[in-house]
C-alpha cells in the first residue's frame, strides 16, 4: 500500500507524503529495501572507480604518460574489459601495445 502511495505522490516531499498517511516512511520496508539498493550501487560504483584508478596508476607506471584520448578509452570499458586490461598489462612494454590493446577490444 505504501509503496503504491509513494508512486501515486512521487511530486509529494517525505514530510508531506507522511504526514497524509501518519506513518514515518524510515519505518517502511520499502524505504529499507531502496536505502539497501542505494548502497549496493554505491559500493559497485566504488570497486569500479577503485579498479580503474589503479589501473591507470599501473598502466603509467608500464608505458608512461596516458593521453586523454587514451585515458577516455579506458573509461569507456566494461568492468570485465578492465580486469582483462590488467591482465593484459603485465605483457605491455611500450604505449604502442596498449594502444593496439584498446583498438581490438573496444
């Protein structure tokens, strides 16, 4: 019921949506559920920032300065592409593999 409420309301603020029902939405189901997804989103957002910061790191280290267009590249892959990019990284010994890694798995 609450939920088809919230819905129904969704131009409504917490307060005013509370106060029409008497109820306090933290003490919902549907409120802990939404807290619980915002989180586990959050953390996914987290371990994919994380792996890519220290991709980059780890891909300066091997073939030197990334340029923008190479640092763009590497933002735009899958979370799976840069854990094979990581991998891969270890057999790089110029900028050049790299950038011939990035034209076959894009």
């Amino acid at each position: 019921m609450t939920t088809i409420v919230m819905y129904k309301f969704d131009k409504l603020s917490q307060t005013e949506v509370e106060e029409m029902l008497g109820i306090t939405l933290k003490e919902t189901q549907v409120y802990r559920e939404i807290k619980q997804e915002g989180r586990e989103e959050g953390r996914e957002e987290g371990r994919e920032e994380g792996k890519k910061s220290l991709l980059l790191r780890l891909l300066t280290r091997k073939v030197g300065e990334l340029s923008s267009e190479v640092r763009q590249n590497i933002d735009s892959l899958s979370i799976e592409q840069l854990e094979n990019l990581g991998e891969a990284l270890l057999d790089f010994s110029s900028m050049a593999d790299l950038e011939n890694w990035l034209k076959t798995h894009q």
